[in-house]
C-alpha cells in the first residue's frame, strides 16, 4: 500500500463512534486522527506478509515432514490457484490477526473498551473497504477466513475455550483454508503459528510508535524471543503427537 489513504466514506462504525461518545476525549480524538495511518501501516505490512508466506508456503507444509503426499497434492493445489486472490485474502486474516493486538493496546490508550472495539471494526473498514462481521455456526467449526474483524476469535474462544492461543489456531485454520483448501489439517495450523506470534507482537510494536513515539525496547524483544521459544517447545509436541496419528 503506498501512500496514507483518506477516511473512507461510509465507515459505519466510525460514524457510529462519532456520534455516540460526544465530546470525545483527547485520546479518542487522537486515535481517530491516526486512524488512516494504523490502517496504512498494519495492512501494508500484512500484504507484505501474505506475499512472504504465499511463496514460502510449499516449504513450511512438506517441511512438517507428517505425509509426503499429502504434501506434493497440497501443492499443485497451491500452484495451479488464483494467487493474487489468495493474497489478498491471506492479507486480510493478517490483519484480523493484527487488530487483535491493536484492541488491547487501544482499550489502555483510550480506557474505553467499547470505544476500542469502535476503533478496530473503524480500521477494518479503513483498510479493506469490508465492514466487521461475526461468523455463522458453520464457519467457526471450519474456517472463518470470510469474516472481517476481531470478533471471530473471541466467539472461537467461547466455542473453544480448552485451545489456549485461540488466534493462532484460527488464523492457521483459515491459513489452510485460503492457500490450500484444507482448514482442518493440524499441519498447516502447525507450519503458521509462530508467524502467527510475531505478526501480532510487531502489530503491538507499530501501534504504540504510531500513539506514543515509541519503539520496541531490548527488553520487548527478548520477550518475544521467550515467547517465541515456548510456542515451539509446544509445536514440537503438536507435530509429535500429529505424527503418531499419522
């Protein structure tokens, strides 16, 4: 995305907030100023993202090692699609990802929870012209990929409560559902979820520079580099148990 876009016309939940919450506080204000460039930044570095991994894709799956075949079929399916259109859908469940950790820092920044859920249903809208929606019964039991917004992973966590990172697990389902059609297989929830991770954490890190000024300290990163390792001690454990089911 090149360039900060202008306030889209038509932002429901924009003009939700703006005619509800009257007068706004300094940093609701603030917030809705810097709407344009979250936006800009966020779903830029999501198209980038998405572009990574579309043609890192092949790799990340047969690299699991769990079936060979499985793997070589997944991947004609990958060449042989619409990859533009994979893209872009990849880089829209990039950015319902991101805005996960954008609500939290929006709900400190602002000290409004419903304020901050305004914000990130605004920023969708911003950034990809579709309003936030919440999925049907059927699509949080398979994949959610088609649904806008932050409030599919907190009804997957209702649905779901025993999968303790829950976004991870449904950006991996909806991750397979877009590149290869299958958003059941635990090796391509498996082959994203430190992605998964980092998007979120750098999402964290853009959004207090765009409110606050600041950047990521040593100490920021080396928790990332923590969490980082934690989660693969997990999937180590995940494939290992997804092998001997094999």
């Amino acid at each position: 995305m090149n360039g900060e876009q202008p306030l889209r016309v038509g932002n429901r939940a924009l003009d939700y907030l703006l005619s509800r919450f009257q007068p706004h506080g300094a940093s609701t204000k603030a917030a809705i100023d810097a709407l344009p460039r979250i936006a800009t930044v966020l779903f830029g570095d999501a198209q980038d993202d998405a572009r990574r991994l579309l043609s890192n894709a092949p790799e990340l799956v047969s690299d699991r090692r769990v079936s060979v075949m499985r793997a070589v079929k997944s991947i004609g399916g990958w060449l042989s699609g619409a990859t533009h259109r994979k893209e872009q859908a990849l880089a829209e469940s990039i950015f319902d990802l991101q805005l996960t950790s954008v609500f939290t820092e929006l709900c400190t920044y602002v000290d409004n929870k419903e304020i901050a859920s305004l914000l990130v249903d605004a920023l969708v809208f911003q950034a990809t012209g579709k309003e936030a929606g919440c999925p049907r019964q059927d699509e949080l039991l398979l994949s959610t990929q088609n649904v806008r917004g932050i409030g599919k992973f907190t009804l997957a966590h209702q649905k779901t409560p025993h999968i303790g990172d829950i976004e991870a697990w449904t950006f991996g389902k909806e991750f397979g559902a877009i590149v290869f059609d299958s958003p059941m297989d635990i090796i391509n929830i498996i082959a994203v979820s430190s992605f998964s991770l980092i998007y979120r954490v750098r999402a964290q890190w853009s959004v207090k520079f765009l409110l606050y000024g600041t950047r990521p300290t040593e100490a920021d990163k080396s928790a990332l580099d923590e969490m980082l390792k934690k989660q693969a001690e997990g999937l180590q454990k995940m494939t290992q148990d997804a092998i001997g089911e094999e």
